[in-house]
C-alpha cells in the first residue's frame, strides 16, 4: 500500500524535491539499465561441495534483504520505489512472480520484519507498517523517524533491531570528504521502536552500509566504503566492530595496514590518536554492502559463525576489486580471517553480477541479491 496518493507525476516530482542531487538519478538509472539484461545463474567459483541456485529475476535492482514469520523473501528495489516479496517455489515448479508488498516508495533500502510489521528505511524516514503474512501485503504507514538526513552523494539508509530492541540505522556522508555540519552523517545512529530517544553510536564512518549483529557476542558489525583520492587512488575500505561512541577517522584520518593517518588531501586536524581503528582492512573499491553471521546448519562446521560479506565491486573506470562474497573466520584470540567464498561475479570485462546483500534463510541457504543482474541467488551446499 503507498504511504500517500500522490500520482507518479507527483510523487516523482517530490522524490527530486525531497534527492535535491541529479547523482542520485543517475546511479539509480545505471542499476536499473544493467540489471535488464537477461537474469541466468552467474557462473560463480564456489567452495567445494556449494552450488547455486536462481531463486528469482526480472528485479530490476534489487538491494537489501529480510525473511517474514512464514520464510518469505522480502527484497527492496529503490529505483522503483517499491518492496516486493518472493514466494518459494519448490524445485519441480518454475519461478514464482514478485508480488508487490509496499509502492510509492522514496528510495528505499534496509528493512526488518519484527512483531507484526514491516520497517522500511526511505532515504530520510523510517516507516513501519502493518504486515500481513498470509497476503504479503503492507498496510497503515506510519512514519517512525521523519528527518533522517537525505539523499546527498549516499542516499542509501540500513536498518537493524539490536540485541537491546532499538533501531539501528547507517547513515552515509553527504560528500566526498568534508566536514559535516548534521552530525548524524557519517554515522550510525540508534532509535527507541517508537522513533524517541536518539542515540548517536559512533561517528567517522564514511559510509556505512551493512548491519549485523554477532549473534554469540551481540556486538554490532558494519561494512564501510572509504573516500576516493583524486588521483583515482583509496585507502582501504574496512569491516569493523562497533564500539560505541567511537569515531573511526572520516574525514580526517584514514587506516592503512593497521595504523592511522591524517587525509593527505583534507586540511583536519592532523591528529589521528582520539579514533579508533577497524577491525578489518578490504582491498579499496571493493565496496562491501551487506554482512551476515551464518546461523544455519545446512553448511559443514567450519562455516558456522563465520560472517559473509558482499563485495559489490569496483566501478568501470577503476582497477578491478571486490566482485565476490568472502567469509571472515572468527576464531577465539586469533584475529579474524578473510577468505574468498563465492568469486568469479567477474571475468575480464565480462560482469556477471554484482552482489548487494547476504541473509541467512530458514533453510539454512545463503541468499544474495545481485543489482547487476536483477536476480535473487540461493547458495547451498550439496551434501
């Protein structure tokens, strides 16, 4: 159900209204445009004894991903405003259409099913609607948090319920590197379910993007896109643990190798000793997206608490980076391990996919989203 009655005419002229950046438009109409290409299962080097599966296509640019109460795929397409679900089919049955959840939406991102209803975080809001399981349908928005800090260079918003029950949100940077006059950017910032009491988490994040939470530790985790150079050079982007109230660097300093250093091109404040460190360095422009813990028990042993990891990938006029799915080995007083898990997304010049999310299901699968190829992906492991 749409959150007003505007027409497309409208509610387009309010989404520009509300964007105010033509770059928003622009990385919304590639994703759309290279994800019509015909969908097929991307030819991915998997681990041994893993094997994919197309669970759905025809997406458009499918984003972000979250299970209902019966085990139904919920996926968010932002270039068409609108959340649609996938209903399972079984192996002898060809894939089941999307069916349209919520519509009429702006650019939406993250979302969780929780008690009954649907979140949705919007570029600026955060709605919550009523959810019916056995139609699929959302219904009586109601906007939760009404001024997140839109649009602007990163538009996207993530969203998570914490261990403690309070929301949880990324927030990018309104720039490249810059000083930000809402403190928010650049951040993740925490909410009461009602919307009240917000809690700045931690800062200097340049754009944050991923949410998940250690389901051993309860400690949050996030993924973080870093700033570009001018001479087309980055330094590292990073998953990390998220301490509270610590600021990990943006703008001023950036982590390379395990040691902070101040922005070669941001006049800051020279000094990098009062932030904190990530927890892992990823190569630049591998553009992690979304993470998750793997909590079934489909996979062997020795991939259980391991967190996944999504690398988008570089864009076209860069080296080539990322384009895969790694896992990070926890193990006890032993700094975490990155291996490379699901590659080959692209050979050469030839992009197969790009994938966007990773969500464990209630069969124990790992699904992905790829907005490159307009599909939902199932990887499971052949016993």
């Amino acid at each position: 159900m749409k959150p007003d009655a505007r027409g497309p005419r409208e509610h387009g002229q309010a989404l520009r209204a509300h964007v105010r950046v033509p770059l928003v438009n622009f990385v919304i109409a590639v994703l759309a445009t290279s994800a019509a290409m015909a969908a097929e299962p991307p030819p991915l080097a998997l681990d041994p004894g893993f094997r994919v599966e197309l669970v759905a296509e025809g997406l458009g640019a499918p984003r972000m991903l979250a299970f209902d109460a019966s085990g139904t795929l919920l996926v968010s397409i932002p270039s068409q405003g609108r959340i649609v679900a996938v209903p399972a089919a079984r192996r002898s049955e060809p894939l089941r259409s999307p069916v349209t959840v919520a519509e009429g939406l702006r650019l939406p991102h993250g979302l969780v099913v929780r008690d009954g209803f649907l979140w949705v975080a919007e570029t600026g809001r955060v709605l919550r609607f009523r959810y019916d399981v056995a139609t699929r349908r959302a219904a009586e928005p109601v906007v939760i948090v009404p001024d997140l800090p839109a649009g602007v260079h990163h538009w996207t918003r993530s969203i998570a319920f914490g261990p403690d029950g309070r929301l949880y949100v990324a927030i990018g940077s309104s720039c490249d590197v810059c000083r930000e006059a809402d403190r928010r950017r650049a951040a993740i910032v925490s909410f009461a379910p009602d919307g009240s009491s917000e809690r700045l988490v931690a800062t200097g994040l340049r754009n944050p993007v991923g949410l998940a939470f250690d389901p051993t530790t309860r400690g949050l985790w996030t993924t973080v896109n870093e700033r570009d150079w001018r001479n087309g050079r980055a330094p590292p982007d990073f998953l990390t643990l998220v301490r509270d109230g610590a600021s990990y660097g943006w703008p001023d300093c950036y982590a390379r190798s395990g040691v902070l250093a101040p922005d070669p091109e941001f006049r800051g404040t020279g000094d990098c000793r009062g932030f904190t460190r990530p927890s892992i360095e990823l190569p630049s422009h591998a553009a992690p997206l979304g993470l998750t813990f793997y909590t079934g028990a489909q996979f062997p042993a020795a991939y259980r608490r391991n967190l996944f990891v999504a690398l988008h990938g570089s864009r076209p006029e860069l080296p080539a980076t990322g384009y895969k799915i790694v896992r990070v080995v926890m193990a006890a007083n032993r700094h975490p391990r990155v291996e490379d898990f699901a590659t080959r997304w692209r050979v050469g010049d030839r992009v197969w996919g790009r994938p966007v999310d990773v969500l464990v299901g209630r069969d124990g699968a790992l699904y992905v989203s790829d907005d490159h190829g307009g599909r939902v992906l199932r990887i499971m492991f052949a016993r």
